[in-house]
C-alpha cells in the first residue's frame, strides 16, 4: 500500500482506534499494519462489543445460578443497554470521522480526487449510511423506550401491555419505511447519474437522466442534461472540425497553437496527383466525377492516416501530405514510403471498384522529398490555416510531375532515399535519373522501386 494510502487509512480509524485504545495498546504496531481499511477496525469494534454482551449474559446466568435471583430485569435491560451503547459510539465515531475527513484531511491529501479509485480502500455505499443514521435516530430511542417500559413492568411483576409493544413495533416498521423511501429520493437520482456519467465517459453524449423535481437533485439533474448536450454539441464541431482539416492538425489547434507564424521542421512531404485527370473529367457527369474522387480521396486518406501522415490539403486531384509535423516522427520518411506503398496497392482495389460502377481507372503519381520546411499557421488573423512552406513542398510537387516522364508512378528524392537506406525496414531502391527540376540549379537523384 502507497504511503498515501496508510495516511488515508490511518486517519479514517483514528477514532475507532482510540476508542479501542486499551485493548490494542500492547499490540497498536501490529493493529495499525493490519488495519488496511477503516472497515476492518469497525469490524474489530464491533466483534469487541459482541463479547462484551456475550460476556455480561454469561454473567448473568453466573449470578442467577450462584445467588438465586431473577435476572430478567437485569438482562434485559443490561443487554438492551450496551446494544445501544455500541451502536451509538459506532454511529457518532463513523459521522465525525467522516465529517473531518471530507472536509479537512482528505482535500489536503488528495486534491486531485479519486479516493474511490485508491487500492485497498472501501467505502460504505449511500444506503448502508442511511440505515446507519436510522439505527441511531429511530430504532435507538424506540427500543430504549419500550425495553426500559418492559423492565419496569417485570421489576414490578406487572403484566406486559402488549398494546404498547404493537405501537412500538408499528412506529419501528414505519421508521423504516420512511427511511427507505426518503434514501430512495436520493440514492435512485445518484444512481442515475452515476450511470450516466460513465457513459459520457465512454462517449455517448446522448445518455440523459429524468428527474423531475425542484429540488437540489432535480437542479443537479437538469444541469447534468445541459452539460450532456453541451458536450454532444461540441463533440460535433470537433469531429466536423476534424473532417474539414487533418484530425492531428485539428488535435494540434484546439491545444491553443492558434498564433501566426511557425517552425523549422524536418519533414518528408508528398504529392500525389491522378494522371490526365482534366480530360478525363470532361467525359463524365459533374456527380460522377465527385463520386468518384469522394472515393479516391477516403481510400488514400486512409493509407496516408495509417502511417502517420496528415494530409494538408486536397488541390483539385491531388493530394499533400506531411509526415513529421505536427507530430515529431524520426520515421517521417519510412512513413511517407510505407504510406505511397499502400496508396499503390489501393489504387488497384479502387480500380476493381470503379469497373463494378461503371466509373473509368485512374492512374496516380506520388512523389516524394524530405528537407526543412517552415511548418505553422499561415494566413491573416481572422482567417488561417496550418501549413508547410518552403523549398522542400516545390520540390516535392516538381517531382511527382516528373513521373509522367519517366513513366512511374512513384518517384523519391535522394534526400527521402537516404533515411530510406538506413532504416531498419529493407527497401530496395532503383536509380531512375539525375533530373533536372525547375528552380533548382542542381540536379536531383531520383529513386524509384
């Protein structure tokens, strides 16, 4: 047990193990050690006060053997006595304890919460505490009433009045009732709630507790309902937010990185653009055309997700997309390889799919480079995106142009294929050219596989 835990532990008994201190006085190590739940020295407590009754029975029945004298009277009253002796130490020590530890030890101990989450710990459930406070307001001065009204009647050899034992019996049955019906105004809507706040947890923000009243539980209801809401309506801007941009790049705003401007980052970047996509749009319906990128774009969009790429944004037919940013990845470039490998083997079920529609085959070129780039949010302050800017994106789109001359549909830069020849994954590389790419005074090695 954590050391929070014994101080937790150690403080809940302290009264019950005061009350006990006689007893647990040459052996208060050992009780403390084995006192892992404020339960098990309530337990001990109790098992004290049933010897002391069983204890003073066998006393008892000692006199009335020894001295010959009626002990009725003095059993009864006696017994009844330390009954109610026992339950109201117990009821006061429990409350008081409780009491100092909600609002004193406990919000010092753990102010983050979770005490019905420690190991080791029980707590007594809302109804147990309930019956408990009945046994001490109700059942305690019933009882006491018509035992001490019972002994008089034996002491004085008076016929018990057995009118006034029904009463009695007929207010301890109501005492019940109305207790169990007054804990069921609180423990039911508790309930509910509880029930309903695990499934928010779960994330179903549909889950909504009825309880109509006017009270502090109906107003905890009725707020618990608007906060329901509240979250199901942000829940559906977040996911909507999340489907018009990049899930991480929507993960990386709402964490307040909403200002202007950005940071060098090391990223693979990719195009991917659809081949003579223009004249083949001019053969077909407006809706088959969408239909038919909707498609394209969502099995892509899955291989590039898969792999730990962000598509940036969708130019017509093509597709950008970074890997290393938002998210630092060291594998950025194996990412972006994995994820173009993927894109090939999707195209040829997309294809399959398209035949089956009556839609036309597509071919598709990837191209790939790796370098710095300036990566944040670009644009005016009411209105911006977040993006990747630099040498590094131009030189990425220029290369993936370049596979319809070299008749491919995958081209790497030679900075992408040397991350890709030290990684651990084994890849096998095909030299293609040395290209020259517009704007670049340099020629560009590229690879293909």
């Amino acid at each position: 047990m954590s050391f929070n835990n014994r101080i937790f532990n150690s403080v809940y008994d302290l009264p019950v193990v005061l009350f006990f201190n006689s007893v647990c006085k040459r052996r208060r190590n050992n009780c403390k050690k084995s006192s892992k739940s404020p339960h098990k020295i309530f337990t001990l407590g109790i098992l004290g006060w049933g010897l002391c009754i069983i204890y003073e029975f066998l006393f008892y029945l000692f006199a009335k053997s020894i001295l010959k004298i009626d002990i009725s009277y003095a059993l009864l009253s006696g017994t009844v006595f330390l009954v109610l002796e026992a339950i109201f130490s117990f009821v006061v020590s429990y409350f008081v304890t409780e009491t100092i530890n909600r609002s004193f030890v406990l919000p010092r101990l753990f102010p983050d919460g979770h005490v019905s989450k420690l190991p080791g710990v029980k707590k007594f459930s809302l109804n147990f505490l309930f019956l408990f406070f009945f046994i001490t307001i109700s059942m305690f001065p019933i009882i006491f009433i018509l035992s001490s009204f019972i002994s008089i009647q034996l002491n004085n050899n008076l016929p018990i009045n057995w009118g006034t034992i029904l009463m009695g019996v007929i207010l301890f049955l109501s005492s019940i009732l109305l207790t169990l019906f007054f804990m069921r105004l609180f423990t039911v809507p508790l309930g509910k709630l509880t029930i309903g706040t695990e499934r928010i947890k779960a994330g179903d923000y549909d889950v909504r507790v009825k309880n109509i009243s006017n009270d502090e539980m109906g107003i905890l209801s009725d707020t618990f309902n608007e906060m329901a809401e509240s979250l199901k309506e942000k829940e559906f801007i977040r996911d909507t937010f999340g489907k018009v941009v990049d899930p991480n790049i929507r993960d990386h705003l709402l964490k307040g990185n909403i200002s202007l401007g950005g940071e060098n980052r090391l990223v693979t970047v990719m195009f991917c653009d659809i081949r003579n996509f223009t004249s083949m749009s001019e053969k077909m319906e407006a809706e088959k055309v969408v239909l038919l990128l909707n498609q394209y774009f969502t099995k892509l969009g899955k291989c590039i997700s898969n792999n730990h790429g962000v598509i940036n944004k969708y130019i017509g037919d093509a597709v950008m997309a970074i890997f290393g940013a938002p998210i630092n990845s060291s594998n950025h470039a194996l990412d972006a390889y994995n994820a173009a490998s993927e894109m090939k083997t999707a195209l040829v079920e997309l294809n399959e799919s398209f035949v089956s529609q009556n839609l036309p085959t597509i071919q598709f070129g990837i191209g790939l480079h790796t370098g710095s780039v300036l990566a944040g949010n670009i644009g005016a302050e009411n209105r911006m995106e977040y993006t990747v800017i630099g040498d590094t994106v131009n030189t990425a789109s220029r290369i993936e142009s370049l596979c319809k001359i070299y008749n491919t549909d995958l081209l790497i830069s030679e900075s992408t294929a040397d991350y890709l020849l030290h990684a651990e994954q084994k890849i096998n590389l095909q030299f293609i050219d040395n290209a020259e790419i517009r704007g670049k005074a340099e020629k560009v090695k590229l690879y293909s596989c």
